[in-house]
C-alpha cells in the first residue's frame, strides 16, 4: 500500500451514487465488466482454444422488460452510446442483468472485435479518497442498427483472431 508503514488504511465512505447517472438522453446504466477466463484485454487469454470457446466474441446483457420495451431481438445488434463514444453489440436478452441496466464485458477491443472497447464509453470520475476510478458505471442509450443509416456498411463484424 502507498503509504509511509505500507499497511491499508481503511476509511468510511458513503456513496453519494453514480457520477453520472441515466437521464432522459441516456436512461440506461452500463456496467462494465470481467467474464470468466478472459483477463483484461486478452492479452493472456486471447488465443487460448478453451477460453475462446467460453467466450468467443462480445455482447451486450440485457434485461427482456428493456429488451421488450425497445423492440430489441436477441441477437440484434445494437449501438451503444455514452456522452464519450459509441461501440456495437449484439444483444443478449437475459434476466441476470437489473432492468434499466445494462453489461458489456470489457475485454475486447480493436486487437479482437471491430467497435466493441466498451471502456471507452466510461468516465473520468474516481474516488475522492482512494482515486479509484469509477470505470464500471455509465449512462448510455441503445439504438438498434437498423434505425441507422448506412449501418449495413459497419455492422461490427469481429475480426479473425491474429
């Protein structure tokens, strides 16, 4: 630990809630996140065959009443859009995420998928006191790719693994 004995030094704290809450633009909470068997980028775990098998490409959970409520389908794909970026996903409609939020696992990026570094879409904001950063909360809106136009033209489609 940075400090002078290099011991914890543990602080109560109480959680004034996300730095960046939905809004009418953006009424959805992103959470991103690890999957078993990936770490982080994949540079460890990228090209091992069992791994790959478990998790073979990225997707965004989502829960039926959301999916239901925008007339998204499973496996459509989405555009994800924060106030910092977008990516895409296709959806996985599943009831292991809340409603009014949303999860897209953090380990693909250009290496591994087209338009899918969902880090990218988070914020700056970190703890006051630990400075840990608050990269695991955003508010993002969805857009099904067949409202875009010309979105036949960059669907997402993952790239070979190198």
């Amino acid at each position: 630990f940075n400090t002078a004995d290099g011991r914890a030094v543990f602080a109560a704290y109480h959680s004034k809630g996300l730095a960046e809450p939905p809004d009418d633009d953006y009424p959805l909470v992103l959470t991103v996140g690890r999957l078993y068997g990936h770490w982080h980028t994949q540079t460890r775990t990228g090209r091992i065959e069992k791994i790959v098998k478990m998790h073979p490409a990225p997707f965004l959970e989502i829960h039926p009443q959301d999916a239901a409520k925008l007339g998204i389908e499973a496996g459509e794909w989405l555009e994800v859009r924060s106030r910092r970026g977008s990516a895409r996903f296709p959806a996985l409609i599943t009831k292991a995420i809340a409603p009014n939020c949303v999860f897209v696992p953090m380990h693909w990026g250009a290496l591994w998928a087209e338009n899918s570094e969902a880090n990218s879409l988070t914020h700056p904001a970190a703890c006051p006191i630990s400075l840990q950063p608050e990269l695991k909360a955003c508010a993002v809106k969805l857009i099904p790719l067949k409202f875009l136009v010309n979105a036949e033209l960059s669907p997402g489609q993952f790239l070979a693994t190198p």
